[in-house]
C-alpha cells in the first residue's frame, strides 16, 4: 500500500493495533529478562488509549473533550504543542506489584500472564489482517473470470 491509497479505515486501524501489541510484546519480554535486575521497574504501555486517539484519527472524529491554548501575548512566544503526543503509546511503570528487597518490581506470574493475553490479540489481530487481504485476493480472482 503506497501514500494515498488505503483501502479500508478498519485495515489503518488493525495496523496500528498490532504495531502497539508487538511493542507491548517487548516490554513484557524485557521485564521478564530484567527479572534479577535490581531496582528494575516493571514497564507496560498504555495500549487502549493510543488505539481510541488513532480511530479518533482515522474515522475523523472529534474529541468531546475541551483543549485549553495557551496564550500567546508576543509573536514571539512558542506555539504549544501536544507532549506527550497522544498519537503514540505511553509507556509507563507499572504500580501495584510488591517491590522484592532488591526493589526489582517484575512478577513473574503477572509478566506470563499478560504476554500470554497479548500474544492472543497478536494472532487476532493478524488473522483479521490476513482475512481482510484475501478479500482483496478473492474480489481480483472474480474479476479474472469475468
């Protein structure tokens, strides 16, 4: 697919979905590496909002949500600008997980269990992008016969 030209919005959005699943994936497996690390802090990202920002984009919906400019009392004054950006995933420490001696923050029950459930999306979320090609493939094939 070349700059222009896309074929469906839902396909935009099952491209970003799985871009911010594979980064999820690292994360998870960076954790788990850093399991005897000391004072190693368990990362994650916020998945679910980047994705609600990108089909705000995609589907061109507007936000409910009030945004405050800053004032500009000289031309010379900065333009605000939106940090962090809200387009891409934020990554975060993860809260809630008992710190070991050492301060290492990773769990391991808690780091298998999320990639196990990340690794779910992944493949769905690559199925959906397989279907959605072969229904491209299927439409060419038809229109060979005709």
């Amino acid at each position: 697919m070349y700059a222009g030209f896309s074929t469906s919005k839902s396909k935009q959005l099952v491209d970003s979905a799985l871009s911010s699943r594979v980064t999820r994936n690292q994360l998870i497996a960076s954790n788990i590496a850093n399991i005897d690390t000391p004072f190693y802090k368990a990362k994650d990202i916020d998945f679910e909002t980047a994705l609600i920002e990108k089909r705000k984009e995609v589907y061109k919906l507007g936000s409910n949500e009030p945004k405050l400019e800053l004032a500009r009392t000289n031309d010379k004054h900065f333009a605000s600008i939106d940090f962090p950006s809200s387009k891409i995933p934020t990554i975060y420490l993860r809260d809630g997980h008992m710190a070991r001696n050492d301060a290492n923050t990773v769990d391991l029950d808690i780091e298998t269990s999320e990639m196990s459930k990340n690794v779910l999306m992944i493949q769905a979320l690559d199925s959906a992008s397989k279907k959605h090609g072969d229904i491209f493939k299927s439409v060419i094939d038809a229109s060979s016969k005709i």
